[in-house]
C-alpha cells in the first residue's frame, strides 16, 4: 500500500543533530537544547516563517521530556479541544504531563487564549504554540507573560543540505547529485519542508539519478529565478530595494521590484514597501504609509500579474518622496533608556483614577498649555528632532510659534 503521507513528516528529524538550521536554538550551545538536557521545560512560543522546524523541535521537545504530545491547529480547534486534551492529565497516559502543541495560535481570539491560562498555572499542560506572525502583535499579554518567545529563522542552502543528502538516500532509489541537491535547497527559499517535498517530487517519479539538469527540467522557473543556491538572493533583492528607495533612485526601485515579481514573489515586496513608507519616508510625508497600504491591499486583491501596477506606483512614489527617519529613530532613543531601567517614575497627574493636576489641553488657547508627560527621572529629556523636510519643519515652526520655543 502507498503511503501517502507527504515527505517531511515520514522523514521528520528525531534529534536536535539531525535538524536543518535554528543553530541558536538547537545548536550544542543552543537555549533549547539546553533547556531539554536540563530537564527544565517551560511554556513556549515559537514564531518564524513556515518550514523552519517549529512542530520537529516540539516534537523532539516532547520525547525528551517524557510528556505525551498532542496536537492541535488553532484554525480549526476550539476550547472544547483545548479541555479534551486537559483532561487526559487524569488518566494513566497523561501522568508524566501532557505537552500541547497549538499550531496558527495567531487564530485564537482573546477568549480562546486566556482559557489556556489556568492550564498552564495548575501545570497540566506545557504549551509550545507557534505561529508565523509576530507574537508580540497577535498574542496578549497574559499568555506572553508566562511563556518563552524563541524565534525560528529562514534556513539558508547549506544549512539543508546534509538533511537532504540523508533523504536522498531513502527516497532517491538511484542517488542524486550534490549540485542537485544544492539547486532544490535554492530553490526552497528557506522552507526545509518545501525542499523535502521538492526532492520527494523528483524522486517519485523514477526516472533514474536526479542529477541537476534534470532538477531544473522539474522545478518551475519561477522558484529559481528569485532564489539562488545559497538562498540569499532573494534577502539581497528585498534589501536592494529598500536601499534603492531609501537613495530616491526610482528607476533602480522599479528595477528590484520587477526582479522579486517576475520570481513569483508577492508577498515580500508588499511587506517590504509597508515597512518603507514609515521606516525610511515617515514624518516626511506622512500620507506615504497609507497610500503604500492602499496600493498593497489593490495588488494582494488582484494578484499577479496586475499586482505589479499598484506596486509599481508605490515603488515609484516612495523612491520620490522626501525622506526622513526622525520617528522611528526617536522611538529607539525612547527605547534604550527604558531598557536601561529608566522611565518607571509617571508623573501623578497623569495617572488614574483621579488624574490630579491634570489640564485638559484643550481647555486652554491654541489647545496647548505647558504640563510635564514624560516620567519625572526623564524630565526634559529629548527624542525627536525635526527634519529638514518641508512638513516636519512646517510643524516645528507651528509649535515653536505657539510654545514660544525659539531654541
């Protein structure tokens, strides 16, 4: 009988030695591999993008440690799920602990996952959840607080390709090439499981030795025209854009858009030219973000190949518009004192329930009136400085005129 069973779970690596990247993670010195030779496993958080070894290094987590590991995947489990697998604790299988491993936790509404809380506190449940997005915005605070975040990097060429060549040898019946290999690692952009599964489709079709030429024959064009064999091409691509428009060069901004588009990359430059609007053009023309948003949303709504136009007019609009990082390098300035301990000190007025002393701004003229905000031991302290740009030093000579502030 044919197992039908993709690839990458049949070969799933049983050992932190035989995973394909996260070294920092998993690695001899890795926090992970730590934690397990330790005996000392706590709730975690693993994010990073798809294909990097979150569910393998649960369940590798979940062998170590002795615990039963369930699974379930946040699109399509509910509480019910959750108080199922809580329950087991009370038979005989469920003695050594249950490790439950929630897969998309990002699709959990906020309900969902403060029932996961009492849980976690009575210790019934050592929770591993993973998502692909950024758990800082999509997972709240109560659950953050009692979890370690570990994040999960794209894993390059060469790191994959000892896990390959050892695949190779099960599901290659004549071998393949090392520049085979290397090609299908390229390709994958960083996703171990694309590359697996790569190879399984070369492989099952048994057509002798998979040798590179005929690695190229398989694989689309448009997976190789984005990515190199070393996997870095495509991070190059999406820096060489940013760059470009950072430099107010349009025509090279077009050009690196074209390049990622024409690999069949969508996605990455959409999040790219977001990040651009506010990271590089900010307070100087505030309307960037929203107008790169718009033309985001139009090209994600209307997919390849009319995508490129939207996209092409925000590239265009970006790379013109005047720059300035004034925002953002304030908000790290703001963020190196409280990582240093500072700005625990709110002042009264500010504070609930009574707000004591407190003026209402728009009580006085001009809708402004001299009061302290920022924490007593960072009094007078200054983060932001206008920018030469028209619009931030129109505002600054609004405010000046009105703080009486000529300094």
């Amino acid at each position: 009988m044919t197992n039908n069973k993709p690839a990458a779970d049949r070969l799933r690596p049983r050992s932190f030695d035989e995973m394909a990247g996260q070294a920092h993670l998993v690695g001899r010195n890795g926090v992970l591999r730590r934690m397990c030779e330790n005996g000392r496993i706590s709730s975690m958080i693993f994010f990073g993008p798809p294909g990097t070894g979150k569910t393998t290094c649960a369940s590798i987590i979940a062998e170590s440690s002795g615990m039963e590991l369930r699974r379930l995947n946040a699109t399509t489990a509910s509480l019910a799920d959750v108080k199922a697998v809580a329950s087991e604790t009370e038979g005989v299988f469920g003695q050594g602990g249950i490790l439950l491993y929630l897969d998309e936790i990002q699709y959990f509404n906020k309900k969902q996952q403060q029932s996961l809380l009492e849980y976690l506190e009575d210790g019934r449940i050592t929770l591993i959840a993973s998502t692909t997005e950024n758990p800082y915005y999509y997972i709240y605070d109560a659950l953050l607080s009692r979890c370690c975040v570990f994040e999960f990097k794209s894993v390059s060429a060469a790191d994959m390709l000892p896990l390959l060549s050892r695949h190779a040898e099960v599901l290659c019946k004549d071998g393949a090439d090392k520049e085979a290999l290397r090609y299908i690692a390229g390709c994958a952009a960083g996703d171990v499981r694309r590359a697996v599964t790569l190879l399984d489709f070369a492989a099952s079709l048994g057509e002798g030795k998979i040798t590179e030429e005929r690695a190229r024959e398989l694989l689309p064009s448009i997976m190789a025209g984005c990515f190199d064999r070393d996997g870095d091409v495509h991070y190059d691509l999406l820096s060489c854009l940013q760059k470009s428009i950072r430099g107010s060069d349009p025509d090279a901004a077009v050009f690196y858009l074209a390049k990622l588009l024409e690999g069949g990359d969508l996605i990455s430059p959409c999040r790219r030219l977001m990040v651009i609007a506010s990271e590089d053009i900010g307070a100087a023309y505030p309307m960037a973000a929203v107008i790169t948003r718009a033309c985001v949303e139009s090209a994600k709504e209307l997919g390849l190949p009319e995508a490129r136009i939207p996209l092409a007019n925000a590239a265009v609009m970006l790379a013109t518009a005047p720059k300035s990082n004034t925002a953002y390098c304030a908000l790290d300035s703001a963020a190196a004192d409280i990582r240093n301990g500072m700005g625990t000190d709110i002042p009264s007025h500010l504070k609930s329930p009574l707000f004591k002393g407190y003026k209402y701004p728009h009580d006085y003229p001009n809708r402004w009136v001299d009061q302290q905000y920022l924490p007593n031991d960072l009094k007078g302290r200054s983060y932001y400085k206008y920018g030469e740009n028209k619009t931030e030093q129109a505002a600054k000579s609004y405010w000046d005129n009105i703080k009486k502030n000529k300094t």
